[in-house]
C-alpha cells in the first residue's frame, strides 16, 4: 500500500459580518454549496433565521420571519 501525503489548503477571509444573522445566511449558503444541497435562497434564509432565533414555533417569531 502506498503512503500518499496529502496536502489541505485553508484559507481564511478577515471580513467584518456585524449581523449574526448575515453571519448564519452567508455560513449557511457556503455549506450548502459545498455539499452541493442546492438549497433556493428562501431555504438558507429560513435556516440562518432559525439557527439565531432558536425556533419559529411562536406565530410572532414566523410573522418576523415573513417580513
């Protein structure tokens, strides 16, 4: 068997995201390529809302998300 080394770039982007929410959109989108999920823009959003929101079971925290 033949040792084959490897090597694993990473890079780092210093950019200032002062709203978590953009934060979680931008994370969620680069996951979503990344796994080639395909999620619409609409399905990112949703996600990113619920992970800074923790839920959107209340009709109030929906309607801000609708807005």
């Amino acid at each position: 068997m033949e040792n084959s080394s490897k090597k694993i770039i990473v890079q780092k982007f210093l950019r200032k995201i002062e709203d978590d929410y953009a934060m979680a959109e931008k994370y969620y989108s680069l996951l979503s390529t990344i796994n080639d999920l395909r999620l619409t823009t609409r399905e990112i959003q949703l996600i990113a809302f619920t992970a800074v929101n923790g839920n959107i079971s209340y009709s109030s925290i929906r309607e801000e998300f609708c807005k």
